[in-house]
C-alpha cells in the first residue's frame, strides 16, 4: 500500500471511492407499498361508505336502489384507486381518500332515518 492514500474504510469500498448508498428502487418500494395499501384498504373504504349513501339515495325500490348503489360502488372503489397512485404523495393520497370516505359516511348516516 503506498503511503500517498489512506486506507480503505472498509473491504468491499476501494480506496478513494465513496460507499454507496441505498438504492433508490428500494427506497421507493415503501412508498409503492403503501399506495398499495391505500389503494385497497382505503378505496373499500370509500366504496362502502358511499354505496351505503346512494343505497338511501336512489329511488325506487329497495333492492333495486341497493343493486344500483353496489354497481356504482365499483366504479367509485376504481377511481379511489386510481386516487391513491396519482396523488403527489402518500400523505396526500390517505388524506384526499379519509375525507372521501368522511362524506360518504356522513351522507350515509344522515340520510339512515329518512330511508324508514
């Protein structure tokens, strides 16, 4: 070893050269993941709720307002998903489909006594 270069920090890093760090792919697996999560707990959530509203929502009889509010469930569950990767970040995403899902559930539970 010459004297010019100080020794290597460690075995697997050459001398002069700086450690590397962790990838960026895995450091954005987190994130993926936890859009994923979103997507599915969070888009159920919103789902659900609403369906529940329009269910009270709809007219027409009530197995036909509730078959119509499941169908439409679909549609809403897709685009809460759909919400959960095109928001800027995570944060933005759980907040937008919290409050989403908030609505839902108060229509829901205002309208509980006008559907006797």
């Amino acid at each position: 070893m010459s004297r010019s270069q100080p020794p290597s920090p460690s075995p697997t890093v050459p001398a002069g050269a700086t450690p590397r760090r962790a990838s960026p792919r895995k450091a954005g697996n987190g994130v993926l993941w936890a859009r994923g999560g979103l997507a599915l707990l969070g888009g159920y959530a919103v789902a659900a709720t609403w369906a529940a509203a329009l269910a009270r929502l709809l007219p027409g009889s009530l197995a036909d307002a509730a078959l119509a509010a499941t169908m439409a469930s679909f549609v809403i569950y897709t685009l809460a998903a759909i919400w959960a990767y095109a928001a800027r970040s995570v944060a933005r995403a759980a907040v937008g489909l919290a409050l989403a899902a908030a609505v839902g559930a108060a229509l829901s539970t205002l309208l509980a006594g006008s559907a006797a």
